[in-house]
C-alpha cells in the first residue's frame, strides 16, 4: 500500500515544529510513530500536504516525577512507560494500558502515548479501504452526511479505541497543548469532545507536548476486552481509580470510573463514581452495583461500529468496571 | 515532489539512495536497495512481515517513512548471517522446523533477534510476547517459539536441539 | 512384519526442511521479489456494487494517462475465456456485475501508482440490481436471480446420496438427535499475497510465473485461454516461484492471472499482478460456509444406526471448487465412524456474494464439526460416555464403508488412546473448564476427483551419486521437497542433501493433478519411489557385471553400492556411476516414472474408493470458559493422527501444529464478515487470526500404522491437522458450562447469550 504523496519536514527543535504548523495549520499532520497516522494516509482517509516529524525532537520523550505530579513527554515511546517503576506504582492504570497497546514490537520506539491518545476515532464502516468507500455516498467522518453505524443518525459515530485515554482520564490526567507564543492546559475530560468527526478540541496549530498526572495516593487500574490477546484494540475498555480516605483505609474518599471503547470518547462516569464515595474497599456489592450504574449510562452513548454486537459490549462496561474495581481494591488493600 | 538523496545505514553500510518523502521504509529497501528479505503481506503494522531494526529495536518498516529512518541503525534481515554463516537464531529456526512457507521467517526473526539480545534465555511465554506482533499462518507458533527459547540455548531434551549441537561437532 | 523406523537411515528423520536457510536468510524469491526487464505492473477494477447492470463504461481518461499501456474491459476478453469447473466466470465482466469481487476493468501501467491512478479515472454507470445475500432465500422460488438467464439460484449439482435405507434405521434406533449447524466464511490468509506475471514471447507462447498449486491444470486453463484468445497451438509454461502459503487457496485459476495474460499479450511485456492485503481478502476464495442439518441416532448400546444430513452451500455469485466440497463432506458423512444407513443432501446456491474454493479440508471441517458436535449429543442422550461411544463406532482395519471407501490401516483407536492419555475424560474439572474430543477422517491416499489422480517423477543421477528429482508435485511451504528428497535418499543409501528437488515448472517437470487432499506424501512420493527403484534396478544390473554377483544381491548405504559380507564388492556410488558413464557405449542412469493410484472415480452413484488409504486422528481440547465475558481460552490441545509413517516427524509436527492453529481460528476468532455481499473485514487488523500469545502448545502423538500402499507406509498428513478443531473445542465448552454452541466461530459473545438463556 502507497501512501499518498506529502511534503516532509523535520523540524530540529520544538520551536521550529510550532513555527511550521503556525504557517501550514491544516494543510499538516504531525508525524511522531506513525502507527495510526500512517495506516490512515494509506487508506486515503487523511492526505495532509505536509508532514512535520518530530523525530529530532528527543526533548518530548521523558518521564518524571514534579512534586506531586508525574509529566510524561507526549513523543515518549509505550515501552518506556511500561518500563516506568514511577508509572507502575502511581499510575497503575497506565501502566497496565500501555501493556495492551499493539505487541511489544509496536510499543517501543515507534508506537507513543501522544500518537495512542490522539489516535483517531475508528469505524468499522469508515476505516476501510479507500476503494470501498468510493463505492458509496460518504459518511459523516469522510465529509458527507450519513452514517452507516447508526441509520438517520446525523452526527459521527466513531469510536475511541484508545487505551491510554480511558487510563489517563481515570487517572484524573491534563495535558499540555502548545501553540507559537502560548500553551494550555487542559483536563482529558474536557479534551475528549463528543464529536467523532473530530474527536479532540485540539487546533490545527497546536502540538500536544506533556501529558500530566497527579499523584493521589490512590490506586487504578485498567480493563479491556478484545479478540486477540495483541495487535487488537479494544471492544470495551474501564480505568477506574480509588482512594482512600485520610481517617480509614477501608473507605473510599474518591473514585473515578471511565469507559473506553464504547463510545465517541472514553466517558467519565459521574454517577457511578460517586456512588462509590464512602464505600467500603471489601464492599463487592458496592462495585457490583457501580458496575451496572456504569453499564446503565454508557449504554446510552454506545454505538455498533467497532466489531462484535452491541449488547455484549454494553454488557461487558459492567464486567470491565467490576473487574478494574476489585482489581484496585485488592491492590490499595495489600 | 521531488526524490530527495538519502544516506542510510544498513546492515553497517551506507546507502545513498533517492527517495520521496512518501516512500515508507519497507518500499526502499525493497524497490530500490534490492533488499527484499523484508516483506509486505498487510501494509498496515498488524502483521510484523516488514519488521526490521532500527538502532537495535524492531521496527515496522511499513509504517517508517525512508526520511525517518536516516541517522538511525539499520539491520534487515540479510544482515543476521555473516555471509552464509547463518546466526544461531536462524539455525535454530532451520533446525527446529520454524520455517515453512516463510513468508513471515524475515519478521519473526527481527523481532526474535531483538528480543535474544536483551534476553538470552527467555523462557515460553516472553517468547510468545516478543512475537506476538509478527502473524505466522503455516507453524502454529510452536516451533517458532522453541527455535527462539533454544536459539544459543541448547536443550538437552530437544530432539532438534540434539541434531543442532551433534552438527555443530 | 511391518518395517520399524529404525530400518531407515533416512526416512523418519527430522531433516529441518532444505530451503529453510535460504528463507531465514531472506534470500527466497517469492512472486513479489521478481521484476522482470520492461515489466508492467497491472491492476484490476472491481464492482461497487453487489448487484449491477453496466450502463456505461469510459476508460478515455485512463487510456490518456501518461505510463499507461493497456485498459481492459469486459469488451477486451474474448467471449470463450472462462473460469471455474463449469465455466461461468469470465475473468472481465460485462454488462453486468453479481459481487463486489466482480472484475470489470483492468490497466498495465509503468508503476502501481500510475496503474492505480488509472483505475481511478475508469468511469462507470451502474444500474443498481436488487442483491440476493442468503442461500436459503435465494432457494425460495420467487428469489431474485443472480445470474437470469438461469431459472434457478440452484445449480445443477448431483449431491442427493442415500446408502442403505435411512427412514427404517430411524424407526429402529433407541435415540436420535437431530440440529442444524452453521459454519462461516473463512480465508486462507496467506502471508504471501497473491501474483502473477506472464508474458509472451515473439511466437506467441506464453511463460507465466504464478502463485499456483496446480501447474500442471493451470497450464491446461492458460491453454484454454490462448486458444480463446485465437492463440492456437502455442505453448504455456507455469512455473511457480516459491509462494508464501497456499492451504487450498491456490488450486484453481483466478481472474489476475488470465487478465495478467491478456494485459502481456496486449502491451507485449511482461506484466505483473500482485494483489495487496485488502485485494486478497476481497477477490480470492474462502472456505465454503453452509448451513447444516443433521439427524443421526443409535441403538441402545450406542451404535449409530443412521446419519442423515442436508446442506445448503452459498456458492457465491461464480462456480469455483466449493460447489464440490459435498464430494468430500460425503467422506466423513458416510464414513467417519462405522454408519451403514446414510443420507446427504446438498444444495449449492448461487448468491451475490464472493464464492468459495478449496481450504485446507475441503468441506471436511464444516462436515466434522456437525457431525462430531452431534456425536457428542447423542451420547448424553443415550447415556454413554463421549469416549466409549467414539470407541463403539470406531472405523477398523479392513472395514469397507457405505460410501465404498476400503479402510486398509486404521489408527484411530489408538488416536483416541492417545488424547486419552493426555486429558481427563472424567468431567472432574475445576468450574469454567472442560475437556472435549472430536475424531477424523480424511483421503491419505491421494483423491481422485479428476481424470488422473497420477503425479510424474524424472529422476537424474549424475557422475557424483547427485541426484536430480523432477516432479511434478508442488512445495509451498509444506515440505514437499524434503519429502521427495528423503523417500529417494532412503532408496539410494544416500543423504537427503544429496537430492535436488526441481519442482513447479511445467517445461522441466513432468504432469501432476496438484497439491491438494493431502496427496503430495502418498503420491509425489510414491511417483519418486517409483522412479528411484527403476534408477536402483539399473545400477543393480551395472553393479552385477561388475562385481559378479546377482543384481538383487546388491545394496545401497551410506553412499556405497555394495554386496553384504563381501568386502571386496563395495564401491562408492559416484565411482560406480562414473565407471558406467565413461566406459565404452557408456550409460547415465536416469529412470521417469509416473504414479496414478489405484483409488476410483466416484460414479453416478458416488460410490467408490476415492483414495488409496485414508488418515484418521483424534484431537482433544481442555478449555476454560470464563462465564462473565464468555471468553474460552485454550488450556491444552492434543492432535493425534494415523499418519501411517511419519517420513519426516519435524515437518510433519509443523503439519499438525500449523493445522490445529487454523482450526482455532476457525473455531474461536475467524469469519469473514459481509454486508450485503461485501466484506467489511478485509484486513489483519478486523479479519482475527490467532497471534503467538493466543495460540497454545500442542502435543502431537504421532500414530504409525504402515500402510502398505504408501511410500515407506506413509498416508497425507496436510489437512487434519484443521479438521476435528472446531467440534473439539465446542465439545470442550460444553463439558465446561454446559452451553452448545452450533454457529462458527464461537465467540464470546455467543458463548455469553447461551449461557444467559440457560441461567434463565
């Protein structure tokens, strides 16, 4: 498979990738492993005129510890963060994301966490060959005005698959957007839009360079449901993340459920994490009982695009949740 | 778009080569460096069948864009042998029946070979990880994963790994 | 007293296959790594539609294109090219379009990028048809047509068998079970795409390089496409370059390589055809799926006294070889385990959907699964034990069966021992985790479902005791080669590295039917045997002047021809061939033989011994059932097989392995998934294939029954390993919670709704 012809430029440092995409805005992608932006180019669901490679820019790949917050550089390879001693023990649910990113030979230098969480939304009717599309009318995402998802639906209704992103947002993350003369930061609840045309409230011009995580004190952990034990994205996915309160150990001052997989974007559950707050960690029936509520209001948001039946995806949010849940819960108890 | 000259390191040589910024990595090395060892069965990073080493880690090469890849180490799969001394990886796949139709022999072994390098003794299951990127349709896996665990790792036990060493002799 | 392996000093060694290096070393040239001098590379247009008239066809813009050589069109292919065993597909289509795999325009450009381009300015008007996608509705008698100048969506198939007398063994039985199963579309995936490149030389004669594993029939088909194409008398050579898997895939001609010809002939270079991934899953074959019924009983110790099954087969919008898997199901219908009243009925339909060929089995597995799904069935409800009742029925040694096949060595007992041994039977496992086992037959003996079941070998000594072997049998991965060179080192006294095996090149090697139904071993084989004896008669009859001694008092070992106990009658055999060569009127040994098996063309009736022995095996799966997601992994798996002689245990494990491998596919992950007639999975990414993590470690006992008719005793071993899979495992997660799942492939979301409906 060819991919489409573009222009390449590797800018040497970070200024110089923010300068380029303050002149081509649209007209360029930016290019760090590829493993997502590639396979898009070559079905011709993406032709940017201009590609800019981060490849020089070393300085983005780094993990450390800033008071308490952890900073992971957006260009840092999976595989560093699997081998993060710091990510493994204060952001469990990360850790055990990354894991399940692709295989082993897809996370270490070419496959990164700013390529995982900005992957885009997936379909199983627009991530197809270009030809099979041309056959056709297009859809929302591909420029029209149809969904082949959802019948009369007149929105997109692609999925987020990304694994790191129903992590990180589990784990309370921000991240840092860049653009020529200013940055921002903002909370992954917030960047994850409800649009699966354009999934990300993220601006042509900006580079995303840091993605931060506090360090709570309490535990996550992160589920997910596929096929095939690798390369495979999830069908569902949960990170879930509990703490304890400051008086007992035993009880749980905050948590923070979120799906993946599901949905346009991972969804944060309100609902279903604060009926957590003041339960006790051995409570079974309490996560059970989360689970459903999980389940009940992501179903909502669940759309048949990303392979098996709707109803087993939806039922499997419960299972996902739980299992995260017990999973957490088991760990802030040892 | 015009080619633009390149130099590349492979299997510890340079290359000049003219490419476009839209040639991916696999394409070069296949189309214009005659180093058709590395294959193309998916094009889209799910199968390994183009994977290859960039500075010592495996790499799809399919998904790497020939501009990338300059300043970076390059081993393909025609680099593992010293001429026609095989590595022992690959006489290990030889004599342990990890080959078949082949087609997925180039990639697996990249992907072996990166492994074995930070691990000389992996055992079944760190085997069956580092290769779970590359897609074989004729073996099985099984011979796959014990010519890598045997490969440079004997096992007394292993008719294969008997016919290995007893040549060796 | 049958022969042990430890006679052999070649045969039965695990000889690591002899293009392995050369592989490992990247150096093998598959179809994708040839260029040719002026080599064009084509491309092909296919429909948008699954149902279409043409209205209009511009390929103006195309022709215009700079690089550009040739653009085909329906209108371009003489009207007699056609393909398939009844030739309903031609390889353009015109005026009308039946699926999304339909061909109707095709380029040779200078580049793939400018070949691609040009497709994209081939301008058509469709005229969209209403598309008919289910086999059983496309039967119903006001269904559309797919093709209209039939009357029917049925084709014209003879499967409507009956041996004994099914309705009074029914009334008779004490229980009978009756369901209806389904099996999927599945592909062969493999990792090698396919490709081809012809081109002509100045006399019209045509060399194509072809991903092929049949040479020798598609030589005749290429033939047939000259002399549509007014080349009269002119010559084809196929030769296949090595090929990156075929498991069935490439036993018939496809619609690339008679458009490769007419694009060569046309821009008169070579051109080249190789499809990417997305191209292989969408326009080469799958397995045939079907919908199966099944109704089989026994009496009251558990002998099966009737077995009555209807098939319907979504033939897909052409006629490949899936319209004749019946011909094959009908083996394990009629003859997996001792049956004497037997009914099958099969309907093939036609559909706008991609149509089936040959995989590995051919219709074997989805007959098995049914029928051993069943088995499993009818021995709960007669209260037998899921083993005891397979031992009860076991086929044995000397058996002739209702469909006519002779059983001359059967090892399934000793199969069903063996994955005994290896898992517990007892239902005593811990909860979630069961045990399941499935047996089967299938052709060792080759399969004659064509003229000639026969395969030619030309053996070459030269002045070194070197030996050339020119057969006509294929190597695609499997180890063919080693096989040839093995049986004929053994003949010789010689090492296997000693033979050169020259295969797959029509102007070099002489005729054979294919590389299919696990034949290459028996009959390839045999074919070298054959022609290694008559080489050994001649050296013997040399080697008897010389040394004054009967010829039969002559052997060959370690390289030597030599009289046993006779110290002074020894010579190298490269001497000995020398001597022949350069003496007065000298002589170089050379032998041909040709070795069609004595197995028999199924009659009107479908009776008939179709192959010269049969293989059987047993496999047996433990499974765990994980009853919140519906997950079933895969514990443990036992392949037991009657291979008669393992010629080579190394590559015949790779057999079984790789086999077992795909039939977990088959089972748990794999299904081609279609909208309206078109594919929505064509990659690897949704298409899922087992990776190394999914996959588990297999036992293989190997059981050795010496068949006399095989080489060295030796039956096929390619197909089984994929055959009995699926029924095992469903047989597994049935003991484990106790859920029958009857549609392929069982994924957790089936396993998840049956075991709520039995919760409730």
């Amino acid at each position: 498979m060819r991919l489409p012809r573009f222009e390449y430029i590797e800018p040497i440092n970070f200024e110089g990738a923010l300068d380029l995409l303050y002149i081509h805005k649209d007209n360029a992608k930016v290019l760090a492993g590829g493993t997502d932006l590639l396979v898009r180019m070559k079905k011709g669901l993406l032709k940017p005129k201009i590609i800019i490679s981060l490849k020089a820019l070393k300085e983005l790949s780094y993990i450390k510890k800033d008071d308490s917050y952890i900073k992971i550089g957006a260009r840092t390879s999976i595989a560093d963060i699997i081998a993060s001693d710091l990510i493994k023990k204060e952001a469990c649910a990360l850790f055990e994301a990354c894991e399940k990113i692709g295989a082993v030979t897809i996370q270490h230098y070419r496959g990164t966490i700013g390529g995982n969480i900005l992957q885009d939304n997936r379909c199983i009717h627009y991530n197809q060959s270009a030809f099979h599309r041309s056959g056709r009318q297009p859809c929302h995402k591909d420029g029209g005005k149809i969904c082949y998802a959802r019948d009369a639906s007149d929105r997109c209704n692609s999925t987020c698959q990304s694994d790191g992103a129903t992590a990180l947002m589990a784990l309370g993350a921000n991240i840092t957007l860049v653009r020529k003369g200013t940055e921002r930061i903002i909370d992954l609840d917030n960047f994850y839009t409800t649009d699966g045309i354009m999934p990300f409230a993220m601006e042509s011009n900006e580079l995303l360079k840091e993605i931060v995580i506090p360090i709570q004190g309490g535990k996550s952990s992160y589920k997910r449901l596929a096929y095939r034990s690798a390369i495979d994205y999830p069908i569902v996915s949960a990170g879930v993340f509990l703490k304890s309160s400051d008086t007992s150990k035993n009880e749980i001052e905050d948590a923070r459920i979120v799906v993946g997989a599901i949905a346009r974007a991972p969804i944060f559950l309100a609902k279903a994490s604060s009926f957590l707050k003041g339960k006790k960690f051995n409570d079974i029936s309490a996560f059970k009982k989360a689970a459903d509520i999980s389940m009940d209001n992501a179903s909502t948001f669940a759309v048949h695009n990303v392979g098996s039946t709707l109803e087993y995806r939806c039922a499997m949010v419960s299972e996902m949740v739980f299992q995260a849940l017990k999973e957490a819960a088991i760990v802030t108890q040892e | 778009m015009e080619k633009i000259l390149i130099t590349l390191n492979i299997n510890d040589k340079p290359c000049e080569v003219m490419v476009y910024p839209n040639d991916t990595l696999l394409e070069v090395l296949r189309d214009e460096l005659d180093l058709t060892g590395s294959k193309e069965s998916c094009g889209e990073g799910v199968c390994g069948s183009c994977t290859i080493h960039m500075d010592d880690k495996p790499v799809r090469s399919c998904l790497t864009l020939a501009m990338e890849a300059t300043g970076t180490k390059i081993k393909t799969v025609e680099g593992l042998a010293k001429g026609d001394e095989l590595s022992s990886l690959q006489q290990s796949f030889v004599d342990h029946g990890a080959v078949q139709c082949g087609f997925c022999t180039p990639g697996m072994l990249m992907s072996a070979d990166a492994l074995l390098k930070i691990n000389s003794k992996p055992d079944e299951k760190t085997v069956r990880k580092a290769i779970a990127g590359n897609i074989c349709r004729c073996t099985g896996y099984t011979k796959i994963v014990k010519a890598v665990a045997h490969a440079g790792n004997s096992q007394d036990h292993c008719p294969d790994c008997i016919t290995f060493s007893k040549a060796k002799e | 007293m049958s022969k042990s392996n430890s006679d052999f000093s070649v045969v039965g060694k695990r000889i690591p296959k002899l293009d392995a290096a050369q592989k490992a070393m990247g150096r093998a040239e598959y179809i994708q790594d040839i260029k040719l001098p002026g080599m064009l590379y084509g491309r092909i247009l296919y429909s948008k539609y699954a149902h279409a008239n043409i209205v209009k066809i511009d390929t103006s813009k195309a022709v215009a294109l700079s690089g550009v050589h040739a653009v085909l069109t329906g209108e371009d292919v003489p009207e007699k090219m056609k393909m398939g065993f009844i030739k309903d597909n031609p390889p353009i289509k015109k005026g009308k379009v039946c699926s999304f795999r339909d061909e109707v325009a095709a380029v040779a450009a200078i580049s793939p990028e400018i070949a691609k381009k040009a497709l994209d300015l081939i301008e058509i008007e469709y005229e969209e048809q209403i598309g008919i996608f289910d086999p059983e509705k496309a039967m119903e008698k006001d269904s559309p047509l797919v093709h209209g100048h039939l009357k029917s969506n049925v084709l014209k198939m003879p499967w409507d068998i009956h041996y004994g007398d099914v309705e009074k063994a029914e009334k008779e039985s004490a229980f009978v079970v009756e369901d209806r199963f389904t099996t999927q579309w599945v592909t062969h995936c493999c990792l090698g795409t396919s490709g081809a490149i012809a081109l002509f030389d100045a006399n019209d004669n045509l060399t194509i390089h072809t991903n092929t594993q049949i040479p020798s029939l598609a030589q005749k088909d290429f033939l047939e496409s000259l002399k549509a194409m007014g080349l009269e008398n002119k010559r084809v050579r196929v030769i296949k370059p090595i090929i990156g898997g075929g498991f069935g895939s490439k036993l018939d001609t496809y619609a690339y390589e008679h458009i490769a010809i007419l694009l060569a002939h046309k821009c008169r270079k070579p051109v080249k055809i190789a499809f990417d991934r997305v191209e292989e899953f969408k326009a080469t074959s799958t397995r045939q799926p079907t919908i199966i019924y099944i109704k089989q009983g026994c009496d009251k110790n558990g002998k099966l006294t009737f077995r009555d099954m209807r098939m319907v087969l979504d033939n897909g919008a052409h006629t490949s070889w899936g319209a004749t898997t019946p011909s094959v199901m009908l083996m394990p219908i009629s003859s997996l385990y001792r049956v004497e009243n037997v009914k099958y009925v099969a309907k093939c339909v036609y559909t706008n959907n991609t149509y089936s060929q040959a995989m590995r089995g051919y219709g074997n597995p989805q007959a098995t699964f049914a029928i051993e799904s069943s088995m499993d069935m009818l021995a709960e409800k007669a209260g037998i034990d899921r083993i005891e009742i397979r031992r009860i029925n076991r086929n044995q040694s000397g058996d002739e069966t209702p469909q006519g096949l002779k059983i001359t060595t059967c090892g399934l007992e000793e199969c069903i021992d063996a994955v005994e041994k290896e898992l517990k039977f007892d239902g005593k496992n811990e909860k979630g985790v069961g045990t399941g086992i499935a047996s089967l037959i299938h052709v060792g003996g080759g399969a004659r479902i064509y003229g000639s079941d026969g395969c030619g070998a030309i053996l070459k000594m030269d002045d070194y005791g070197k030996v050339d072997v020119f057969t006509g049998g294929t190597d695609m991965g499997q180890g063919l080669d080693n096989i040839i060179a093995q049986i004929v080192a053994e003949e010789l006294g010689l090492l296997a590295e000693d033979i050169n095996v020259v295969h797959s090149d029509t102007d070099i090697c002489p005729w054979d039917v294919g590389a299919h139904a696990s034949r290459s071993t028996f009959v390839a084989g045999n074919a070298a045997l054959g022609a290694a004896k008559k080489v050994k008669q001649k050296i013997q009859k040399f080697a008897s002047k010389l040394f004054d001694v009967p010829a039969e008092k002559i052997e060959f070992k370690d390289k030597l021809v030599f009289v046993p106990g006779d110290q002074e009658k020894s010579m190298p055999l490269g001497k000995l061939l020398r001597k022949a060569h350069f003496s007065p009127g000298g002589t170089m040994l050379m032998a041909e033989y040709f070795y069609d098996p004595d197995n028999q063309n199924m009659g009107k009736e479908l009776k008939g011994n179709m192959s010269m022995t049969y293989s059987f095996g047993a496999h047996g799966a433990k499974v765990k059932v994980d009853e919140e997601t519906g997950k079933v992994e895969v514990l443990e798996y036992v392949a037991a097989h009657d291979v008669g002689r393992a010629i080579n245990p190394l590559l015949l494990e790779g057999q079984v392995y790789g086999g077992v491998v795909m039939g977990l596919g088959y089972a748990l992950t794999e299904e081609v998934t279609v909208k309206d007639g078109e594919i929505m999975n064509a990659n690897f990414r949704d298409y899922k294939l087992f990776t190394a993590k999914d996959a588990v470690k297999i036992k293989a006992p190997i059981i050795e029954t010496d068949d006399k008719d095989g080489p060295f005793g030796a039956k096929g071993i390619g197909e089984p390993g994929c055959v009995p899979t699926a029924p095992a495992i469903a047989n597994a997660i049935y003991d484990a919670v106790g859920v029958r799942i009857k549609d392929l492939p069982i994924t957790p979301e089936k396993v998840l709704v049956a075991l709520k409906k039995k919760n409730d």
